[in-house]
C-alpha cells in the first residue's frame, strides 16, 4: 500500500489553489495516507509564498488527523549555473526540497545546458527530488543526469500529473519511460508524486502507477511503498 505523497501544493503556491495544509492533511487521512509533504512554489513563482513563510514553516504541527506532515518546497531553477530561490540557511531547515524547471523562470536551453541545470542545481543543501523531468520542452541527458543524482542522493519523481491526460507538459510517457528503464538499469528508487494542487489529486497516482506496470518497473524501488525507506532516504526520522 502507498503510505505518502510528497509534492502537493497548499494555497501558499498562489495559484490553482485555496485548500489549507490542514485540508490536504484531512484529505491525506480520507486516502489512506501515512504521511503528505507540503511542497509549495518557492519565492520566484507569481503570488507564491515569501521567505518568511517557509521560515514559519518549521513551526508548524508535525501530525494533523493522525497524518505526518513534512513541510518542504518545489524550487525553481533560475539560470544554468543551478541557482535557485531560497536562501540556504531556510532550505537547511525544511525536511526536503523539489528542484524544478518552470518556463516563468528560465527558458529551455540546450540539452547540455539543461542537464547542467539540474546537475548543479541538486548539489544545494536539502534538494531531494528532481521534480517533473520529463517535459519536452526542457530536453536533457538522461543517463548522465541519473549518474549525477546518484552521486548527490537524489532521486527522479514520476509526476501523475505530467502523464495525465489533461497534462499541460505534452506527451511525457517518452521520458518517463526512460526515466524508469535507466532507474531499474541502475537498480536505483524513485518516488511517485500527485503534483496536486489543492485536495483534489492527493495521493492520486493513477498514470504514474499505469506507466510502472506497462514497463515492469520494480515495486521495491519506488520509494512510497516504506516510510522506513523514505526515513533512510532523507536521513530523518519519521
């Protein structure tokens, strides 16, 4: 069973959204969740929260209707060098951060250049995740990617909604799939990830689920089948 979902944006992100932490953590708990991570638009993203929010953040209740919630950050790249928009000593405080490419705060380069993106930007402090790298409109090198992610500790997300059908980021199956046969390749986990705004996909990882079992990839790399694996993972205990 699927014990959390750790990208899932609260109305702080500013868009898209008006549910509170405590609505996603209730909807969590409905779901058969253990565990949420609250992983808002960081600073640079249109009307989302400001520094002191994430600041605020490490005072917040760690348990809400019996759920553990992480408080994290989906960060955006901002240039090739892999700079991003938060200050360290508050990314050093939160439990995990998504590094992340958005198109209201850099543009699609090459393919060497968005590779170098990533890779520089998952050396910060606290970045776990690459979140959404899957869109064709950001082309990277992907095995050169996953061999720079092992190195850091960090690990590709499956994004439910990239794969929907609605999605905005076009066909990613292509690159998901890659994704996931260089990850079973390398006997390395990934994580899935709702990417949902609001309470309305929590814990919801319909397509991503659908893609693991058209290409055969191993329950026992993706990480939200154990909270153990996930304590390990990010080196907190949960």
């Amino acid at each position: 069973m699927i014990k959390f979902d750790l990208h899932i944006h609260s109305l702080a992100s500013g868009h898209a959204t008006k549910s509170t932490i405590t609505e996603i953590a209730k909807t969590a708990s409905l779901n058969g969740l253990s565990l949420v991570g609250i992983s808002d638009h960081a600073p640079k993203t249109s009307h989302a929260g400001k520094p002191s929010y994430f600041q605020n953040l490490i005072h917040a209740p760690k348990l809400r209707f019996g759920v553990r919630v992480l408080y994290g950050i989906e960060l955006n790249i901002l240039d090739f060098d892999g700079n991003v928009d938060l200050d360290y000593e508050i990314l050093n405080k939160l439990d995990y951060a998504i590094i992340s490419m958005h198109s209201h705060n850099i543009a699609s380069g090459t393919v060497l250049q968005n590779t170098d993106a990533y890779i520089n930007a998952i050396k910060h402090p606290n970045v776990k995740i690459i979140g959404h790298c899957d869109s064709p409109a950001y082309p990277v090198d992907y095995p050169r990617l996953l061999k720079a992610a092992m190195k850091n500790n960090v690990i590709f997300e499956i994004n439910n909604s990239s794969l929907s059908p609605d999605g905005y980021r076009g066909d990613t199956k292509k690159n998901n799939t890659q994704i996931l046969e260089l990850c079973a390749k390398y006997n390395y986990p990934v994580v899935l990830s709702s990417d949902s705004h609001g309470t309305a996909h929590v814990g919801d990882f319909t397509y991503a689920l659908r893609l693991i079992n058209e290409v055969n990839f191993p329950k026992d790399l993706i990480l939200n089948y154990s909270l153990v694996g996930l304590s390990e993972f990010l080196h907190k205990e949960l």
